[in-house]
C-alpha cells in the first residue's frame, strides 16, 4: 500500500514511511485508504492467537513485506512478554473491562508497537534499498524512551538516542532510561518539558545541516515516535484483538459495537482505536481522556485547539502534553483529506498557538469522539475507589481513563442506544509509578520507588512485575543533561 502525506508534500511505500518516520515537510504519513476488514474475516480471525490477528492487520497496510516473516517477527516480539496474550481483557464488572497493555519488558503500553518497529524498520530498509545505519532519534515523556531502548538495544544497523524532559518523569521512569543497556543507546535529559523535547526533535528532522552532516557519516535519521506509522499501525491490532476477545467471550457478538476509553497524550493509542473503526471495526465510542492537560478535552468540545495555557506536570505524566502530535493525522481526515488546509492548520498553529476546524468537521469528530479531563484529586479518588470495590489497581494514567469512562456510563445510563460494553485502555502498570499508585490507595508518600513497589505488593498481592524487579541494581550510565537548544548538538556527535 502507498502512504501520503498529510501535508501533500510525497507519496511513498510502507516500508519507506516506517524508515523515514515523517515527511521532509513537516507532514505525518498516512495510508492512502483505509484498507477493509469484513465480517467474514473477523470472524475467521476469532479462532486465531495475538500475533497471528496482528499479522492479518499489519499485512493489510505493509504488503509488500512477506506473510510469513511478518508472522515470525510478531512471534519473537511478544515472546519476551510476561504471560500467554500480550493484551489481555479483562472483565472487571458487567460491560465493564479491561485491557492491559502493559505486560511488555517496560510494562507501558509502548511495548506493543516497539517490540514490533524494529523489525519494520530494518525489512523496510531492505525493501525500500536504504544502506545507511539508522539513527532512532525519540523524544518521550518517560514511557516511548525505554520501550524504545529496549525494543531496539543489541540491533544490527541502528542507533538510539533518546531525550526525556529531566523533571517531567516518575523516578522509576528515569531509573529505567538511566540503566538502558546495549552499546548501541543513548540517553539526554532536557531541561525542559515533553514539549520542548518534542519541538526540538521535530526541529532536528527538518534542519538540513544535521541531515547532510549525518548521511556524510553514513547516517539516516528516522523516528520511535508515534509520529511514525510504524508505531501506530501495531495499536491498531490490539483494538481488533480485544474486539474479537470480547466476541469470543459471548460478551457481544459479532457486529455490535463496542466502546473504549483511552488515557491520551500524543493522539497515537486513541487514533490507532479511529483507524481500527475505519477499517470496520464495530467501535461505538471513544472516550478521549485527559488529565489537567485538557487542550484535547477543550477541543472535541469546541473545535478550537489552542495551547496557550499554562502547562501542569501531574501524576499522569505520560500524558502531561500540549502538542499532541497525532491530531494531525484526525484532522486530515476530517478535512476530507485536505493537505493544503491540514499544513495551513499546523502552520497556524506553530505560528500562533491554535486552529479552529469548520462546524460539520466538528459534528463529524463528535460522532465518534467523547473527552473529559479529571483533575488529581479526581484521578486519586478513583486509583482508591477503584480498589476498594474490586480489588484492582489501576495506574495513574489508567485511573484517568477510568475516571472518565465511569463519568460517562453514569451520564448515559438512561439512554438504551448509549448502552454498549466499555473497553478502559490500561497503558501501564501501577508499578511503574509506584509513588503515586501508593499515594492514591494509602494517602501514604514514599520517597523510594522500591519502597512503593513493595507496599503496594503487600496491599494488592499484584505481581510486581520480573523487569521492575530486575532494574533495581543495574548501574546508571546515563547522566547527561542540556538545554533544548542543545539538543542537535547531541545528535551532531553522531557525526565523523
Ligand atoms: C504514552 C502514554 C500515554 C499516552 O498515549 P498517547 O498515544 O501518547 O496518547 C498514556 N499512558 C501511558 C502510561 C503512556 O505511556
């Protein structure tokens, strides 16, 4: 399948949009048609395991790659997984589930997709005839940097560097990045936030000087951001996968729709859900939930994406975001697929800090797409309430999703049209922030992570999970810290 650009710069091959990872102008890539998944299929697809549905939908958008490897690689992928599925449902009440996407070596969701990309990448150089050594370069907020130095540590042919905002990641969360292995990574901390992080890296892609000095040292500079399509396309399965658990689980059957609400950042995990819905999925609803970071909430409301605002770091802090990146990819489908107006739009808002899209492009949003934003006390008051009544810790960020969708069941509960089984997107384990988790279920503040860790063991006999476990006494070899204007000097060192 080709990919275009949502700023109608190129046209380019699967394998060329994972490589690349963003267009030379600036503009995301996209499939250039949503490819169909009928009711046949699905239901073929009810008998099959997580990596074969997964291939069956990846194969659909790369197909010039071959079946069988695909196949293989999805194989390898999840086997460093803990347990048999990599993405669990689980029923926590009548229409009430779960999906836990955090059973990955870094135990966010991320793992899903960058477990996946490497293999992407490196057949798609194959394919697309690239021989430059791969430079990964990835601005995170805490999660895609260590799902990013796991999934691609030790790889032939590439390198990673990450940069993360110094002060706008949970302890654990710099643990994790610090103690990275392989002789192939490298990690910066910013001084500054997500956005910043992310504002330079995109700057860094479009500076030609970086860029000519890099392929003069053999270097070609890609993305592990979500930015990159080779990130989303592998969420995309996950919706299809607990679509068809639920199905195979008599929860539903085939055909009737099914809702989901997803704990949001950047866009990716929530369009992947869209793009899952485009291509025939039965998806009712997504419910797009925010923290005190509400740009997003403020326009599905509206229609205005303004992010001049003051920016709050919060106990979500995968989510603490501004810019989301992926919007850019909804609002060129809303467009019609517009390019002109789509760059128009994110000129604007690089220029002046917000957009507004036409009143039907809202009504159409508003047909899929719900929001709400939960404050901290919020979030807290729903990790404990959650636990309390059935023994389930949720994580921060999912605590928010949840929080929003238990908002959303009570509002709707009278409306038998509104009444369809909600999905709650897990994307990490509480262990993972286990400060905050702690905080929420006992009110008690720790300052050590393993403190929290264990406690929160001991209250909820969740099993802390092996790669948790096993950072606790690696070394740390990253310490470096700069300023954002100082970050293409990082990259620059990759240069001869
Ligand atoms: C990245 C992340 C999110 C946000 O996901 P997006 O795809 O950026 O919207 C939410 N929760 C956790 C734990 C994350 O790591």
């Amino acid at each position: 399948m080709k990919f275009i650009d949502t700023r109608g710069g190129e046209t380019v091959t699967g394998a060329e949009a994972v490589v690349k990872g963003i267009a030379s102008d600036g503009g995301l890539f996209v499939p250039e048609r949503f490819p169909a998944v009928s009711r046949e299929e699905l239901n073929e697809m009810l008998a099959m395991d997580y990596p074969e549905r997964a291939a069956r939908i990846l194969m659909k958008f790369f197909d010039e790659y071959d079946g069988e490897e695909m196949l293989a690689a999805l194989k390898a992928a999840y086997s460093s997984f803990e347990g048999d599925d990599p993405a669990p449902l689980v029923r926590i009440d009548d229409g009430l589930f779960i999906l836990e996407l955090f059973h990955g070596p870094t135990c966010a969701f991320k793992d899903m997709a960058l477990a996946v990309l490497p293999y992407l990448m490196r057949k798609g150089c194959d394919l697309a005839g690239i021989k430059e050594r791969l430079l990964v370069l990835t601005a995170t907020s805490g999660d895609t940097g260590k799902a990013a130095l796991e999934g691609f540590k030790g790889k032939e042919g590439v390198d990673v560097l990450v940069f993360y905002p110094e002060d706008g990641v949970s302890k654990m969360q710099k643990l994790q990045m610090g103690t990275a292995e392989g002789d192939n990574v490298n990690v910066v901390a910013v001084r500054g936030n997500f956005d910043d992080c992310q504002t330079s890296v995109k700057k860094i892609f479009r500076d030609e000087t970086v860029q000519t000095l890099l392929k003069q040292s053999g270097y070609l500079l890609t993305s592990a951001n979500s930015i990159n399509f080779g990130r989303l396309a592998p969420q995309i399965c996950y919706y299809f996968s607990a679509y068809l658990d639920l199905v195979s689980s008599s929860q539903i059957s085939l055909g009737e729709e099914a809702d989901f609400s997803v704990p949001t950042g950047n866009f990716g995990n929530i369009l992947a859900g869209y793009y899952a819905k485009r291509m025939g999925l039965p998806v009712g609803r997504l419910l797009c939930a925010s923290n005190k970071n509400n740009v997003l909430t403020d326009f599905i409301k509206t229609g205005t994406y303004d992010v001049k605002r003051p920016f709050f770091r919060t106990m979500s802090p995968s989510m603490d975001i501004l810019v989301s990146s992926n919007l850019e990819r909804l609002i060129f489908e809303l467009s019609g697929r517009d390019a002109s107006l789509t760059a128009e739009r994110m000129h604007a808002l690089s220029a002046s800090g917000k957009y507004t899209i036409r009143a039907e492009e809202l009504k159409e949003l508003k047909k899929t797409f719900a929001a709400g934003c939960t404050g901290e006390d919020d979030t807290v008051e729903c990790v404990y309430e959650f636990f309390t009544e059935y023994g389930y810790p949720l994580d921060t960020h999912t605590g928010v999703a949840m929080n929003i969708a238990q908002r959303y069941l009570k509002k709707t509960s009278d409306d038998q049209a509104e009444r369809r089984p909600m999905v709650v997107v897990s994307t990490a384990s509480p262990y993972k922030f286990p400060q905050d988790v702690l905080y929420a279920l006992t009110g008690n503040d720790v300052k050590d992570s393993y403190k929290g860790v264990k406690r929160i063991h001991l209250l909820t006999a969740m099993k802390v999970p092996e790669p948790i476990k096993a950072i606790r006494y690696l070394p740390v070899r990253f310490k470096t810290v700069v300023p954002p204007d100082k970050m293409a000097d990082e990259v620059k060192k990759y240069c001869k």
